[in-house]
C-alpha cells in the first residue's frame, strides 16, 4: 500500500511584441477564501485521486522529450523511443478528460527536438551553459522516423494523437520567443517558437472572448487575439529550469478560467499557472502536481505569499479525493 504524509508546506527552498489586454481592476477583489493543492508525485496516478468533472481549466507544459533529467524515478520524457512518449502523455490526459468539466479547456505547450544519434555529447550545451545528460535521442533510433538530423514534430504527432482520443483541438497556437536561447545549428534556421495547443471536449465550451480581446480597425471595436504569441522568454534562478513566462499563460487563464474557477497544472513545476490564475484572474482553486519535490517546493514558496490562500501539501500516493 502507499503510503500518505499530509503537511502544511513541503521542505522549503531558497523563486513582447502583441501584448495581451490587462485585466480590468474590478479583478483585484480578492475572494473570502482561496484554496490551493499541491501534490509531489507521478501525475497520472495523482490524477486518478481527484472527482469527476470539477476543473473549469487546465494549463500545462510537460517535460519536454529528451530535455532534462530531473532525477525523479517515473520522470516523463526519457522514454526509450519518442513515441512511447506520446503514449504517455496521452494516458496522462485521459485522467486530465476525466476531472475536466464538459464545458472545460485544456492548454498544452509542448516543444520539439532533432534526432541526433551520435552517442552522448562531450562539448557543453551553448544554450544551458553545462555538459548534456545522454539523451534517448543521442542514442541509435528505434522508431521508424529516429533518423539523424530528423526533425521529430513531436507537437503534432502529440496533437493528432489526442484527437484520435476524443479530444478537439481548436487551435495550435504558436509562441514565437523573443530573447530566444542562441540556436547553434549552421545549416538549418534557428528554432524561436513552440506550440500552445487548445483542447475542448465539446462543440461549445466556456470562452470569454472580451477578457482576451484586441482593438480592431473593422466594424468591431474588438476581435479576438491573434495565433502567434510574441512573448519572451522567463529568466530565472530557480531549480525548476523549464519555467512557464507569466505572459504566457495569461491568455488561456482569462479566456477559459472563470472567476471563482478551478485550475488545474499536472505538471506545475513552480506554478507559474497556479499564480495567475489566483492572483490575475479570481480563481476559487488551483490544483498542483509534479513528480519533483524541488519544484513542489518552490510553488510552495511562491503561493505562500498569496493573500486569503490556504495551501495544502499531499506527498505521492494519497488516496484523499479532492471536491
């Protein structure tokens, strides 16, 4: 049986070009009470705890394929074969099906990567700073489509994967970076964008167009944003390297998080969403969840200095439901 420890706080540590609108002020009122729930642990069995059908909105980012090694048994995106990792991401979102509201949005920003094949580097990484981890795609491919120098277009496959589950995609929004890491690639073009996917269940669904909205110069005073987001990239000093620029996930929180909702991060890392969602745009819950303790650590540190916010802290293996 696994085990449970509940605690107030996990071990603490020591934190563009198309702008989108800001938020009215009326926002700034605070609810009577905000609850947040971080959980450290494997994302779908940590999934598999939470109630059917209560989250209004979720916004993620999964550990991108081959990127990081966060020394966490489990970790998504060392699989042997890239498309073992779409497996695995889509089981997770199955889960991610079941707790989101028919009604519900589901925002994926997930990055790709070449095929290399050549054996683990020796050189240092020009855009981290430090030797690489050998990665799976540093080894002799297993896949049909793991060829040297092989763009994988991992996004897409990730996409038209979900939508052979039942997910519809509305659209494949492109962030495009500004102040991007240096790409070192000499016969190529550099790679400055990722993809931001917009996953619905149904035909209608919960969208609030003026939060978003952009002056227009037609017969309508507004229309919504564009597809391409020009939004830089974060800098920061945290453990949790891969981390989400708050500019960027202010769109889909304000379009498809109602106030007094409930968002959901299962791969929060420091909870850049969780953080917006509570503070920009009145949201009654967040839910939390990483497999890392560093990152559950310091979402902690983050989201105790919300106002009105209890935060509950739940290590891997729980078998408390949340409502």
């Amino acid at each position: 049986m696994l085990s449970t420890e509940v605690s107030p706080a996990p071990p603490s540590v020591s934190e563009s070009a198309e702008s989108f609108p800001e938020q009215p002020q009326d926002h700034l009122d605070q609810p009577t009470a905000r609850v947040v729930e971080l959980y450290e642990g494997d994302a779908k069995t940590t999934l598999a705890i939470l109630e059917d059908n209560f989250v209004d909105c979720v916004v993620t980012s999964p550990p991108y394929y081959g990127q990081r090694d966060y020394g966490e048994e489990g970790q998504i995106g060392l699989e042997e074969k890239p498309s073992e990792y779409i497996t695995r991401l889509v089981g997770v979102f199955d889960e991610v099906k079941r707790v989101l509201k028919p009604g519900g949005s589901l925002w994926v920003n997930i990055g790709d990567t070449y095929w290399s094949g050549k054996g683990q580097a020796r050189q240092i990484d020009e855009k981290r700073g430090f030797s690489r981890f050998l990665r799976p795609q540093d080894k002799k491919g297993k896949d049909s489509w793991c060829v040297p120098k092989q763009l994988l277009l991992l996004p897409h496959r990730f996409a038209i994967a979900m939508q052979e589950n039942g997910w519809i995609v509305r659209g494949d929004n492109v962030w495009r970076k500004q102040a991007p890491f240096p790409d070192p690639a000499r016969d190529r073009c550099a790679i400055v964008h990722e993809y931001i996917f917009h996953f619905v269940l149904m035909r209608r669904y919960y969208f609030n167009m003026q939060a978003v909205a952009v002056p227009s110069h037609g017969k309508r005073s507004t229309k919504p944003p564009a597809s391409v987001w020009d939004v830089t990239t974060a800098s920061t000093k945290k453990n949790h390297t891969a981390v989400f620029p708050r500019e960027l996930v202010r769109l889909p929180i304000l379009a498809t998080c109602p106030k007094d909702g409930v968002l959901l991060d299962p791969f929060c890392g420091s909870a850049t969403a969780l953080s917006v969602a509570l503070n920009e745009n009145n949201a009654r819950k967040a839910i939390g969840i990483d497999i890392s303790p560093a990152s559950i650590a310091e979402a902690h540190e983050l989201l105790s200095s919300l106002p009105n916010t209890t935060i509950n802290y739940t290590k891997s293996g729980s078998s408390k439901k949340l409502s």
